[in-house]
C-alpha cells in the first residue's frame, strides 16, 4: 500500500545522512521497492520496472565497489510488501522521492569532493540513477 | 554466413561430383594430366581416410583387430573394423609407392578443393577439443558422442563411395589418351572388395541416427557480424551461450552479478518475443502463453538473485554482450511502438521470429548452464547473503543461522534453504524451456561424459 511504503519512505529520508551511507541506503531502498512492484504488476509495466531496478541496482553496487565499508554500515530498510490494490502513481512517487533524495546528495558529494576519481564516480552513478528515474516517472503517466 | 560441418562435407560432395564429371565429360588432354589427376583422386582418399580416422577411434578398432585375429573371420557387424579396414585396403596413401602420382602444386582440379574442404571440417570439429580431447565449448560433448560421430560417417561413406566409383571414368579417359593399360592397372587395381566395405559401412552408419547430429556444429569462434540487426543478434546469443558455458566450468568466477545479468536478458527476450507475436502481456500472472510465462520466471529469479552477495565482478564482455543484445531487441521487437508489422508474410518477418526464437532458445540453454554455475558457487561457499534478508521459514530451520542474526552478524555463507530457493527458480525457468535442450546424450552414453560443473543433488545435500 501507497500508505506504508510513503511512511517506510519518510523515515528513509529523515536518517540518512548527506555522505556515501546516505546514497546506499536510499538506492538500497529504491530499488527494493522497484523489484517489489514490478514482481505485483503485469509484466508490461513489470519488466520496465526490473530494468529501472537493475539500474539502481547497479549504480548502488557501484557505490560499493568504491567505498566496500559502506554496505556494512550504512541503514537497510526495505519498505515491504505492497497490498493487493496498487495506487501505480502513488507508489512510484515515493520511488522518485527516494532517488531525488539520492540526487541531491550526489550533488552535494560531488561538489564537494576534490579528488577526480571520486568525482566521475558520483558522475557515472548519477547518470544511472537519471534514467531508471526516468524510466518510473514514464510509467506512473 | 558461418560454415557449419554440415555446409563443408556437403560442398565437398558437390566437388567430387564436379570432378567426377569433369573427368567423364572431358577426359585428359595428355598424359602429365592423367597423372595429376589421378594423383588428386589419391589425395581425395587420403582426406577420406584421415577423417574417417578422426571420427572413429583407430585405436580401439586397432586393438579389436588384434584381439580377433585368431579368430580368422573378419567381422562385419562393427562400424569402425569395417571403415579401418576399407581404408587399410588401399594400401598407403599419404606416402606413395613409387607407382602412384601425386598432383602438381599447380594442379587446379575439383577433387583437391574436397580434399581441402574434408579436411576443414575435421579442423572445423576439432576447435571444440583441447589436446587431450577435453571440452572446448558447449558443442564438445555433441562431438565426442560417438553415436553422433558414427553417424556422422554414413555421408563419409558416400563420398567415398562416389569417389571410388570414379575409378572406371579415370580408366575409360585414360585409354582415350593412349596410356599404357599396365600403368593404369597399376594406378587403379581392382578394388571390388573394398567397394563392398563401403557399402556395408554405409549401411551400419545409417543404424546410428541420421547424421545430422555434427551437421549444424560451427567452428568454436564467435565472431559477430554487426551490419544486419538480426544476423547480430544471432551471433551475440551464441557468443553469450559460449561465455555461460565457460562460466560453468569447474572454476567459476564468483560472480553472481553476471547471472543476475544473464536472468534479466532471458525476461528482455522472452518478452519482447511475445510482443513480437502480439500476446498480451498486460494481464495479471500466471499468464497462458508459455513465452510470457518464461519471461516472469528469469524476472523472478533475476530478482532473487539480487540478494546474493559474491566477491566476483561482473564479466565486462558478457555485459557488453547483454546491453547490446537488449538494444537489438528494442530495434527489432520494440516494447511500445509496432515496429514492423509481424503479421506480414515475407522473409524478413520469418527472419525476424527466427531471430527471436533462435534467441530464447539459447536463454533457456543459458539458464541451465546458470544453474550448474549457481550451484557450484553455492558450494564453494563463497556466497554471501545478508543476514537482515533471511527470515521466517530459513531462519526456523536452520538454528547457527538464526543465531548468527541474533548475534548481530551481519552476512552469513548463503543457508542452503535459501539456495535451494534460487535452485527452485532455476528449476522452473528449466521446466518451461525443457524442449529446447542444447544436448541430451543418450541413456547409453551419459555415463561416459560427466560435466565437471553438473550439480549433484546427493552431494549438495547439507552443505551450503
């Protein structure tokens, strides 16, 4: 239900801190419930959703990759189940929530950060972030 | 259009019939050409011969001869004793007595075009083996079947059957031009003994199935032709089916990442053929259409696979491969937009299905050498899961697990309840694909050839 996860969702966003943790947990979230709803909806709509879940998912391994403490420490919630009736814009508000907020610190860690590498890794992250945001924000039209 | 062992030996057959024609129609102009020729009718044997010995096992057949030489009655029943001794009959081929002509390096004639193309194919099969005959890729244990080989031999044997029936069009050209009868009986002696090995060679070949086993094999090299959509996707599926081959070897790479990818490809392909086909999609599972069916199967497990934790990267050339099979699919198949309409029947909408279905197939291979991949990661208990994941029925019963979560730990070695979920997935994506199997060898030969990789339920039993 819309409900919950937009609960699951505020508490997300209230702990995470603005650094790396903060980027995983919120992907970590996002793309938890990106493969939860595509596992509810018909495959149409479902199979778009894996991708867009994939891409989070990759860009969240790509966070781990480049900072390995990261996984262990950083908070992992997952929103849950979805009830049986599906509010599809309601829930993928809340997913694009979660990757907004996962934007603006990106924005923030790479404005921030001197080093080169580190910033064409927030670079390469963002881009993946961009398009599976993309991707929801098309289906809930 | 890459060759297959079936286009070679096949070409090599409208050779020697070129070549037999040439001879009957044309004869020889003088006698240097008679001999030529007849030195490429030897070189033609030759190549029979050193296939037909790569296909048999000489060894063994050797080895029956000595054993039954006391016995005095040559044995006709056996396939190989009978191609060993057809090809013992002509005496040597590669070095010849002195009688015996070899062809000018110049000489052009079609005969020595099949010889080259007999021996292609047997380079064309080896590829799939390393120098101690083990596996090279997925079409080895097809290879190394030796029904499959034997009857593989039943073209052979026509061919050279052709090919020895030449033998009298030689004769015939050659008393045109005057030369000598000792000199052609000393060329082409009578040989009608050996013309009834081949027969009877023929005859035992066709009892093992019908030699289209080694027909459709390629060389083991995957190149990919990127100018036609379709012909590229073709080729990225095989590269693809390759590379999960290699990862099921005995060392895979740790990687769980590269089968989450190769799961999301098998739903990206399964799906985009049913739109191709104008299924419905958009309704609520379990779907009726078997292909939409496949594809929430690999969305399943590519989802259950997310949770594992392993120290391997993901394969960069088989994602590459993936991202642009994906792209190819999205060209020919597009999600939202009627691409071609399908509905037409001309040859690029039967290319176009062929491509997609050619492409599900190998993801319904993929997912079974994914399996044997998984399971011998699971072993190797170099799989992680995190602990705050496990819950309900995998915690209950299986106490140090549950008890590492209590402790605070926070991944534990995969529990084999929760393998055996993702084991599951796999069984179910293998049980809706279970048409399309790469090789099945028969009852009689699985036990020579065991997968060094193949997951053994009995010893995966109480180990993660």
């Amino acid at each position: 239900m819309g409900y919950t996860w937009s609960k699951g969702a505020d508490a997300v966003l209230e702990h995470t801190a603005v650094d790396w943790d903060g980027v995983w947990s919120l992907l970590y979230a996002a793309g938890k419930g990106t493969f939860r709803l595509s596992l509810q909806l018909p495959l149409d709509v479902g199979a778009e959703l894996a991708y867009a879940g994939m891409d989070i998912c990759e860009a969240r391994d790509e966070v781990s990759w480049a900072h390995p403490e990261v996984p262990l420490t950083a908070i992992a919630v997952d929103l849950g189940p979805i009830g049986p009736v599906i509010d599809l814009p309601a829930t993928t508000a809340v997913l694009v929530g979660l990757l907004d907020a996962a934007f603006d610190r990106l924005t923030v860690l790479q404005d921030a950060d001197p080093d080169p590498d580190a910033r064409s890794l927030s670079r390469q992250i963002t881009w993946r972030v961009r398009s599976a945001r993309e991707a929801i924000q098309e289906l809930a039209r | 259009m890459i060759a297959t062992y079936g286009d070679l030996v096949g070409a090599a057959g409208v050779d020697i019939h070129t070549g037999l024609l040439r001879v009957m129609r044309r004869g020889f102009v003088d006698h240097k050409q008679a001999e030529n020729t007849v030195g490429a009718y030897y070189d033609l044997l030759a190549a029979l011969r050193s296939h037909t010995w790569w296909l048999i096992d000489p060894a063994r057949a050797r080895g029956e001869e000595l054993a039954r030489a006391m016995h005095r009655k040559p044995d006709d029943s056996d396939l190989d004793m009978v191609a060993a001794r057809l090809f013992a009959g002509f005496g040597p081929l590669a070095q010849r007595p002195v009688w015996l002509p070899y062809p000018d390096p110049d000489f052009d004639h079609p005969w020595r075009d099949a010889a080259d193309k007999i021996g292609a194919a047997t380079d064309l099969l080896e590829t799939h083996l390393g120098p101690h005959r083990e596996p090279r890729s997925e079409q080895a244990a097809l290879v190394l079947d030796p029904g499959q080989r034997r009857g593989a031999l039943g073209f052979i044997a026509m061919l050279t059957s052709v090919t020895m029936s030449a033998d009298s069009a030689i004769g015939a050209a050659c008393r045109h031009r005057d030369i000598p009868w000792q000199t052609v009986m000393k060329w082409l002696p009578d040989r009608d003994a050996t013309k009834v090995l081949v027969h009877r060679m023929g005859e035992l070949a066709a009892k093992h199935g019908d030699g289209r086993g080694l027909r459709d094999i390629t060389a083991n090299l995957y190149p990919v032709r990127e100018d036609d959509p379709i012909v590229e996707l073709g080729d990225r599926m095989l590269r693809l089916r390759h590379a999960a081959w290699g990862l099921a070897a005995a060392t895979p790479d740790y990687s769980v990442v590269t089968l989450h990818d190769l799961a999301g490809l098998g739903m990206a392909t399964h799906l985009h053929t049913a739109i191709a086909h104008g299924l419905d999609v958009g309704a609520v599972a379990p779907s009726p259409h078997r292909l939409v069916a496949t594809a929430q199967a690999f969305q399943e497990l590519m989802i259950d696979l997310r949770d594992y934790l392993a120290p391997g990267l993901p394969d960069p050339d088989i994602r590459m491969d993936i991202l642009a099979a994906r792209e190819l699919l999205m060209q020919i198949a597009p999600l939202h937009r009627p691409a071609r309409p399908l509905t037409i029947s001309d040859p690029t909408t039967r290319a176009t299905l062929s491509a997609l279905h050619g492409a599900c197939e190998v993801m319904g291979q993929v997912a079974r050498m994914n399996q044997a991949t998984f399971a011998t990661l699971a072993r190797s208990e170099q799989i992680h899961v995190p602990t705050r994941l496990l819950d309900g029925d995998i915690l209950s019963n299986d106490p140090t697990t549950a008890q590492a979560k209590l402790n605070g730990v926070r991944r534990v070695i995969a529990p084999p309840a929760r393998v055996q979920q993702t084991l599951q997935h796999y069984e179910a994506i293998g049980a809706v694909t279970g048409h399309v199997a790469l090789y099945q060898p028969a009852v009689a030969h699985a036990a020579d050839y065991e997968h060094p990789a193949l997951f053994r339920q009995a010893e995966f039993q109480g180990r993660p």
